[in-house]
C-alpha cells in the first residue's frame, strides 16, 4: 500500500472527511545533506470534526491518526486543517 493510501486509510478511519488531497514532496529532499529519509507530505484536509477546534487541537487529532507513521515512514507532514466552510471560502 503506497503511503498516499495509508494515510488516506488512516484518515479516513479517524475523520468524518469531505475532501482529502496529499502530495509527495519526498523528492525534492533527496539530495539534501540532512535528509535522513521518510516521507515528505503535504495534506489538505477537510472534516466537519474541526469545528470549534483551535489550530494545534486539530493538528493533534491528525497525528493522532497518523500514529506511528509519525515515527517511522513520514518525516515531514505540512497540513491545512479546514472546515468545509472554511474550505468553501
């Protein structure tokens, strides 16, 4: 399962989603001195779930279902956490 899936996987299990995108940026790190390999991701995403949350509170719930992808496969994961509303705008 490439890790697109498993993250959307994951997400989609702790997160009631109403849109996702993930890109790989993996690549452009390749050739960095300190790059001491994972992933490099970035994420869109959109759940009614982040409604009256504070910025970090979602960010923890999406680590949260990250788990130990965290530790081990991602290396860098920049999100926007939105909801649908904020999304529409």
């Amino acid at each position: 399962m490439t890790i697109e899936n498993q993250v959307k996987k994951r997400l989609s299990d702790a997160l009631d989603l109403a849109h996702l995108e993930i890109k790989d940026f993996t690549g452009r790190h390749l050739g960095h001195k300190q790059h001491e390999g994972g992933f490099h991701l970035e994420a869109v995403i959109v759940s009614n779930d982040f409604e009256n949350k504070s910025l970090l509170e979602r960010h923890r719930m999406v680590y949260t279902a990250m788990g130990e992808l965290m530790s081990h496969d991602i290396h860098a994961l920049s999100m926007k956490t939105l909801t649908p509303e904020e999304w529409d705008k």
